[in-house]
C-alpha cells in the first residue's frame, strides 16, 4: 500500500493527523515528519532556491576573476560584461 502523504511505495501502517488533515495510510518516515511537504514553507524556499539559483550569478569572484558559471549561463552577456579579451580561459 502507498503512503497516502508522500505516495511512497512503502508499507503505511499507520494513521495521522498532519496539518489538520486525517491519512488513513501513513508511512513510518511521513508520521515522524522526516519527509517534506510539498506545502510546507521549508520546502517550498529551498526548492524556490534551487530553481532560481541561476539568478543570482555575478559576473565576477570576490577576486576579481570571471566567474565560470556566469560564462556558462550567460555567454552572451560575459562577452558584453567581461570582454571577449578576458573569455579566451574559458
């Protein structure tokens, strides 16, 4: 039988009340909250962050060095921002 929070193929022997809804069909990891929700605040930033990590690239290092992975994003706008010139290391 499934779990009836996380849909895992696992056995669900047991019954809970999570964010105020009744499971009939709970798994071990779900009932000791060890699996995130999909409505969950946590869940949601940290997938938000990933999903947006491209985002948030600066074209340079602290040290002045071109950063690679805006090079690999954004080819175009390092060959504007930083110069071709610069871009023959990459």
């Amino acid at each position: 039988m499934t779990c009836d929070v996380c849909h895992a193929d696992t056995p669900a022997p047991h019954k809970a009340v999570i964010n105020n809804v009744y499971y009939p069909h709970v798994c071990q990891n779900c009932v000791a909250g060890r699996v995130r929700q999909p409505n969950d605040a946590a869940y949601q930033r940290e997938r938000g962050k990933d999903e947006n990590a491209k985002e948030i690239l600066q074209p340079f290092n602290r040290d002045g060095t071109p950063n690679a992975d805006f090079v690999a994003a954004y080819p175009q706008e390092a060959k504007e921002i930083i110069g071709e010139e610069n871009l023959k290391e990459f």
